[in-house]
C-alpha cells in the first residue's frame, strides 16, 4: 500500500495498487472531482472495459494481419524475386536495340540486288499487361485511331504474340507509315509499355526474276528461335533461297544501349554496351542481265505455246557457277516483308494450282527423255560394249517376243526410219532404236541392262543431290529391278530396260541433275557441285573467294567423252543426218553442241520439251538447260529460247571479252 500528499483541499486517499488493475481506468479531472462530492460518487470512468470477444478479436486480427504481411514479402522478395526485380530494372534502366543493317547480295558484276530500306516497328512490352485494363483500353483505342488498325485486331495480335513468346516484348505494328509515325513519335512517353524500334526491311529489287534464287526474310517462329538462341522474337530470318542457306553470314549483330532514368522518368545517363554490326554481303555467280533475257524469252515462249509452266539454267562449266536460274510461275518475295498488310495477296499465292513457290529447277522431278542418251553411250563406250564407228540399223521399230509366250510381241518404235546408224548419228538424230539396242541389248548387240544404266547416270549425277546452295533440293528416281520388286511389288521386264534407255518410265530427275551432268561433258568430265554464291564480303570491303567443289573427276575416259561431245556437235550442224534436232543454232555467231528431248507426261498428247547446249564448242563457258512443260503434241519449242539466249551471251559477254 502507498500513501499519496495531495494539497490541503483534497482528502488523503489511499490506493491499493493492484495487479488486475485495468489500464483504461483513469483519475477523474478537478471538474469531476467537484461533481463527485456534489452527488456523493467515489470515482467514475470515462469509459467502460472491453469485453473479452471484441478483444480476442482485435488480437487474432492483429495476428492475421501480420501474418498475411509477411506472406506478400515472401511472395514478392522470394518467390517472384527475379520478376519484380526485373521490372524494377526495367523503371530504372531502358534497354534498346540498335538494329545494324542485313547483308547486301550483288550480282557478280556487283548490280545490286537486295536493299535495306529504313522501317520503324511499334513495339509493345509485357509490362503494357500489368496495368488496369481501363488504361488499357484507352491506350489502344487511341493507338487504333492513330494508324488506322482495328482495336480488335490490336487486342488479339496482343494477346496470341505474347502467348506464343517467351520474350518480354513484341512487334505490334511493322513497317510504320509516314503520318502515323510522326504522330506516334510525338506521343509515345504518354503510352506506358510502348517504343518505337528503327530498322530495316529487305527490299528486293527484281521480285519475281529472282525470287526463287534470293528467297525472302519472315519473323522467326519458335522452332527457329531454339536453333538461333541469339535471336529474339522481334528478329526476321532467312525463310527461303540464299537468304536461309546464308544465314549465318548475311545476319546482323544489333546493337545495345542502356538509358538510366530516375522515378519520374528523367533520362540521367545513356551507355553504349554494344556497337551494331553489319552482316556480310555476297556476290553471286549470277548474271542479273542474262537471268533477265532467259525469263523474258521463256516467258514470250511460254504465251506462244500456251504452256504455263518452265525452267532455265545457265552454269559456267569450268566451275559450276549458276549464271542464270529462272522458274516459272514465279512470285514477288517483297509480299513477305510485310505479311500482315499483303495476308490477301499471299493466300492467293498459297491456293494458286500452279504453285509459283515452288523451285522446280532444284524440287521438281521429271522424265528426261532422250536428254538420257548421251550417258548411255558414255556408258556403253566405257563398258566396251559397242565401238563409235559400229553401225545398227535403226528400221523404225524393234519388235521383243514375250519371253514365255512367242505368240506376244512387244513393239517399241521410233519417230523415223534412219537406217544404218553410228553413235554420233545416233546422238545427233535422237535414233531411239540405237539406244533400245545399246541399252537393254537387241539381236546381236549386247545391253548395258539396268543395272550399268544406273550405276552411269549416277556417275553423272543423276538420282542424288547436286548439293547446290540453296534449301529445298530433291534427289529424283532412277529405278531398278530392286526398287520395282520393293516399291511396285512387280517384276522388272525387259520393257522397262528399253523404255529407260531412251529415258521414260519410272525415271524422275531433277532440271538441275540434268544441266549440271551435261556442263560435265562440256568440261571434258569434272563433276561439279552448283554454286549460287561466288564470293563473301565483309564490312571492310574483302572478299573471300569461295572455291569450286568437285563432286568427281576423270571417271569417263576422255576419248569418250570427245566422242558425246561430237554427236551433240552433229545435233547443231546436221552433219550425216537429216532429222538432226537443232540445225538452227547452228546460225549462232558461236559453235555449239546440244541435245534435245521429249518426254511422255500423264495427259495424251502433252510433252515435256528439253534441250541442253553449251558453247563456245572448243572452249565451253556456258552450258544452257531448258525445259518447257506440258506441250501439245511433239515440237522443238526450247530451241527458240536457247537460240535467243545464246546469241545475246556471244554478243554481249563472249565477244565482249575476246575485244
């Protein structure tokens, strides 16, 4: 107990201090105290205890509270550490890539034939998605207005990009025009997640003359980004011709800088991290201006005959250098830039029946024709099976007696009676009952059956992959007794030797196959693998020569390929032989040897038209391949086109050079 001194006036209390003393009880004021002796009340409080559950419940409310505190900092500091930190990063620091320029592709008289011309993208980050979705909506409604693009479209673009990327951002809006760039340029601080990105989109200056070579650049899909993990989804890649084989050379390395800002937004620094870097430039073999004389003589031929469909290639055979390839149909690879604005144009491009994308000189697979004869000489010639001198008689037909059945004759014919007929007459003149003979042996002249035909024109390159430097190539088929049983599940017959030896049946080969074993025979008997590029060059300005790659050599015995290269000859002057094929290139300014060709297709009565050539005769620089399809009813209608491409390459590049 504690005795309290209080002044006169007031009465000496004693208070017991107690330990259940509760602490809301208070001493009453001098007011109180005057109040209390007027109404005889000891003591009063200004307010009551609590009761016992409204305090459990401020307490267990205190706890909770507490407790769910420390989970959001466990939620924020430990479980989304690296999120939250990262866009914490991201309010301070601005990243930007500084796009650096693709690769340029040249001519090999370096004619430009690929341009970067500047384009600005509308970038939107993932932080755009954390706002409310009011500010949202505004945002993109006012984004809308501006350039023209539907608010749904926007919102849906949003929503299936960043689905399909990992990435922090995406290209909402490529290839910016004009007005809406300003305005956007002008506004784009107020639009929180958004920035406008500089760089370049690929201009193809000849669209369809080139587009099967060059190809064309598309945004990169997923199944692309894990095999280029230096990529980003906003970066373009090769999808198609020399822009996807040469990736890794033409691509460019962006650039980084690094913008500090403070809490309000203010720029405080700006640090280049890393410089842009260019990519390297190719020269190709090609000759942009013969390329362009090759198309348009196919083209006016095409309108003539009223084919639809053709192939040309032109190599240098001294190196395997394509000087020319053309396709038709063809297409405009600029469409591809800008996917989005020309969707319509590229659906028709994709239903077209004709199939424009498609690269038949390299992926279709066709019969050949008598194009096949020439190595089946070289093959009878090396096999010692005939001499060139030995004559056959060529009466128009040959008549095979079925083997278990002498009552059934099979009949193979030919177009003409050409009597007595050497090897050079025979390649001159086309004699497929020579070649019936020599290929699956008649009478008295042994054949070189199915087996040597094919081991020869493999030798040559037929059936396998030249390996040319562009995607998409095909190997083509050349059959056998053992395919036939395996695929076909029949026996192979001697009607299948023949037809193959003058090149029907179940043979598929490739234009390119075709016109790279004929620049062989014009080189004497290298092999070579085509090469589209002739050069690398780098940002410096040096060039990297890029070698010719020989597939085989000497593996036909020179002799014999002089004997081949002077039947062609003889298919040019009509030398011993009427029905010689293409007399009228003999008018050229050059000498040269070709072989023509005229395969059955599906539809009666149509024709695939094939002619080979190549010149200067004593020394080849050009070896020329054409193949018109489905022609109605038997004509030479790929002479005109060689006829009219080799007279512009003696006159405007052989002759040229000899001055």
């Amino acid at each position: 107990m504690f005795l309290f001194l209080t002044p006169k006036k007031f009465r000496i209390k004693k208070f017991l201090i107690k330990e259940d003393i509760e602490p809301q009880e208070i001493f009453l004021d001098k007011l109180a105290q005057k109040k209390e002796e007027e109404i005889g009340i000891s003591e009063k409080k200004f307010e009551t205890p609590l009761s016992f559950r409204i305090s459990s419940f401020l307490r267990f409310s205190m706890f909770f509270s507490i407790l769910f505190l420390l989970a959001l900092t466990f939620y924020y500091q430990i479980l989304n550490n690296e999120k939250f930190s990262a866009f914490a990063y991201e309010n301070k620091f601005a990243v930007f890539s500084v796009k650096a320029a693709r690769g340029i592709i040249y001519d090999q008289f370096y004619n430009q034939l690929v341009f970067n011309n500047p384009s600005f993208n509308l970038i939107i980050k993932r932080s755009f998605l954390d706002q409310k979705e009011e500010n949202q909506e505004k945002t993109l409604s006012e984004i809308s207005k501006i350039t023209g693009q539907q608010y749904d479209f926007l919102r849906e673009k949003i929503r299936e990009d960043f689905l399909n990327n990992k990435g922090n951002q995406i290209i909402l809006i490529r290839n910016l025009e004009h007005n809406p760039l300003i305005i956007l340029k002008s506004k784009i601080d107020e639009f929180i997640g958004f920035e406008i990105e500089e760089t370049f989109i690929r201009k193809y200056e000849y669209g369809e003359t080139l587009s099967h070579i060059i190809g064309y650049t598309g945004k990169i899909s997923k199944d692309e980004l894990e095999s280029f993990p230096n990529y980003s989804f906003l970066d373009y890649i090769g999808k198609a011709g020399i822009e996807k084989e040469y990736e890794d050379i033409l691509r460019r390395n962006s650039g980084i800088v690094k913008i500090e800002r403070d809490a309000l937004g203010n720029q405080i620094s700006k640090e280049i991290v890393s410089l842009p870097e260019p990519g390297n430039s190719l020269m190709l073999w090609l000759d942009l201006e013969l390329q362009q004389v090759l198309e348009n003589s196919l083209s006016e031929n095409l309108q003539r005959l009223g084919s639809k469909k053709a192939v040309g290639i032109a190599i240098n055979p001294k190196t395997g250098g394509i000087l020319a390839m053309v396709n038709i149909p063809s297409y405009d690879n600029n469409i591809f830039n800008s996917p989005e604005e020309k969707k319509e144009e590229i659906n028709e491009l994709l239903k077209n029946p004709l199939n424009p994308l498609f690269n038949r000189a390299v992926a279709g697979q066709y019969p050949t024709g008598s194009v096949i004869k020439p190595f089946i000489a070289a093959g009878a010639l090396e096999e010692g099976i005939i001499t060139p001198e030995k004559e056959i008689y060529a009466g128009g037909k040959i008549e095979i007696p079925h083997r278990y059945d002498p009552s059934i004759v099979y009949t193979f014919k030919d177009i003409y009676v050409h009597g007595l007929t050497n090897m050079r007459k025979a390649i001159a003149a086309s004699v497929n009952v020579y070649f019936y003979a020599i290929g699956g042996g008649y009478q008295d002249q042994k054949g070189l059956g199915p087996t040597n035909i094919k081991k020869y024109l493999q030798l040559f390159g037929w059936g396998n992959k030249t390996g040319i430097d562009i995607p998409g190539e095909q190997s083509g088929l050349i059959p056998s007794p053992e395919w036939k049983s395996e695929i076909k599940k029949e026996p192979w017959f001697d009607g299948d030797t023949y037809n193959l030896s003058i090149g029907q049946g179940n043979i598929f080969i490739t234009p390119l196959q075709v016109a790279m074993s004929y620049a062989a025979i014009a080189n004497g008997g290298t092999l070579h693998s085509p090469r589209i590029v002739k050069k690398i060059i780098n940002s410096s300005g040096q060039e990297q020569e890029i070698n010719p790659v020989i597939i085989r050599e000497n593996f036909i015995d020179p002799k014999n390929i002089k004997v081949i290269k002077e039947g062609m000859r003889a298919t040019v002057t009509g030398e011993n032989s009427p029905y010689a094929t293409a007399r009228s290139l003999n008018l050229l300014p050059e000498k040269t040897a070709a072989k023509t060709g005229t395969a059955q297709t599906s539809r009666e009565g149509y024709f695939h038209n094939w002619i080979s050539v190549f010149g200067p005769y004593e020394d080849p620089q050009i070896s020329l391949l054409i193949l018109v399809e489905d022609v109605e009813g038997i004509q030479l209608s790929t002479i005109p086109v060689a006829r009219d491409v080799l007279e512009w390459y003696f006159n405007n590049r052989i002759q040229k050079n000899n001055d």
